[in-house]
C-alpha cells in the first residue's frame, strides 16, 4: 500500500500595513505525514507558505491534510482518503477558530 499527504488550507499573517489577515495556503505533497509537517513549518518559517500574499511574517497555519491511501489489486488501483486538520505556528485558541471559519 502505497499513501501520499497532501496539504492546503490558510494562513494567518501580519499585513505589511499593520493587523493581521488570512489567505490560502500554497499546496505541499509529501509521501509520509512527518516530512509533510516539515516541509510546511519550513515554509512558514520562510513565507513561502501564503502562496505569494507577501504578508509582513506568518504567524501560522491551518493545514487541512488528505491522506490518501492506493493498493492495487488484480491489476486495478483503488484510492481511499482521509481528511485531518492540523495547525501549525503559533496561534491562540482565538486565531485557531478564526482560522476554522474560513
């Protein structure tokens, strides 16, 4: 059985004029969960998370996963997904549901 991690979602950013805003996360793929969070907390760390919004520093993330799951058998492939969400950064219970509603 062969799985894949993909991941998407919103993060939450200081704007350049003051405040702080959402925007979409870029998509990351990953072939286990474990790198799938490194990679996103690198690109949190680094900005590259918010799919070019330009915010003045992210400050964290919501991260809707799928978990994609294939075996194939007598030749066929079959997919099975699960959904999960994580939040990554430094975020207050407020930011979390804010983050939610979106």
């Amino acid at each position: 059985m062969k799985k894949e991690y993909i991941a998407s979602g919103f993060v939450l950013g200081k704007n350049w004029g003051g405040g702080f805003g959402a925007y979409a996360s870029r998509e990351i793929k990953a072939r286990s969960k474990a790198e799938l969070l490194k990679l996103t907390r690198q690109d949190l760390k680094s900005g590259a998370l918010d799919s070019g919004m330009g915010f003045e520093f992210l400050k964290g993330a919501r991260l809707d996963i799928k978990e994609i799951s294939r075996v194939i058998v007598k030749g066929k492939e079959y997919e099975r997904a699960e959904y999960i969400t994580e939040f990554i950064g430094n975020l207050t219970e407020s930011e979390q549901d804010f983050l939610l509603e979106l």
